[in-house]
C-alpha cells in the first residue's frame, strides 16, 4: 500500500469499531433494552391517554333497559398512573442498570395484569397496550439472563 509503512515485528494496528462478524453481545443486549423500552413506552402511552380520556368523561354502557352511565373514574386514575409509571420506566431503561430493568419489568407486567382487569373496557386500546408491554416485558427477562451479574471480588460494586 502506498504511504504506509508496515513494520513486521510490531502490534497490530487497531481496529474502531464492532468486530468485523457484526454486532457484538454488548450492542446486542443494549438494542434488547432499548427496544423493550420503546415499546413500554408505547404502551405506557396509550394507557396513559385512555385513562386520561377516561377520567374526563364518564361513558355510557346500552343494556337490556336502555343507557347506563359507567363511572369508572377510579380505574381512569388508576389507568392514568400505570401508563404515567410504565412511561417513567421505559425511560429508566436508558440507564443500563439492574434495578431499572427490573423496575420496567414490575410495571410492565402489572400494565398487564391491569389490562387484564379492564379487558372488557376498550378492548382494542387494552389488548394492544398487553400485547406491547408483554413483549417489552419478554424482551427484558431475556436481557436480564444474557447480562452477568457483577460481583464485589471482579470490581463491582457488589450491588447492581
């Protein structure tokens, strides 16, 4: 090659860069993360303007006898806090750290077990809502198994 010079008895020169086989594990598990809490926060999002939605006007229900008027203001305010919860841990999730990827995984799964409680209101909002947290929810249980824990002898700090 011209203008370079190679000297045979020295190191390697080195390389910027993911090794030349693609992404390595680290980019790996980061996208995991990133991705699990893309769609948290999608989810979040929507339980946040359902509920939000909700708990400004009360909906009618039609029954045998006619309308009925629903409140349910208080799984409004309760589906306003999870969505708010689960946004704040999806972004939480830009920090790679243990505890935040356990915190997501507790809200998203209880965005789920809400979902699966306020099913019958709003199925489609509700069923997309679950479909995007389990996943996210699936996402960071396999995030968690590839990503060694660190421990106080290697130069952690024994708490992660």
């Amino acid at each position: 090659m011209r203008g370079q010079q190679s000297n045979p008895s020295g190191p390697a020169p080195r390389r910027a860069g993911p090794p030349a086989g693609g992404a390595g594990p680290d980019d790996a598990r980061r996208s995991r993360r990133l991705v699990a809490g893309l769609l948290l926060g999608v989810a979040g999002a929507i339980d946040a303007s359902v509920g939000a939605g909700a708990v400004r006007v009360d909906p009618y229900v039609v029954i045998d006898e006619g309308f009925r008027r629903l409140d349910v203001t208080g799984w409004a305010w309760l589906q306003l806090a999870t969505g708010l919860a689960v946004i704040a841990a999806a972004l939480a999730l830009t920090v790679d750290r243990r505890v935040t990827t356990y915190a997501a995984i507790g809200a998203g799964a209880f965005g789920v077990l809400l979902t699966v409680a306020l099913f019958a209101y709003q199925p489609v909002e509700r069923a997309t809502s679950a479909l995007l947290a389990a996943v996210a929810v699936w996402l960071l249980a396999g995030h968690l198994r590839a990503t060694p824990r660190r421990s106080a002898a290697s130069g952690g700090r024994g708490i992660s």
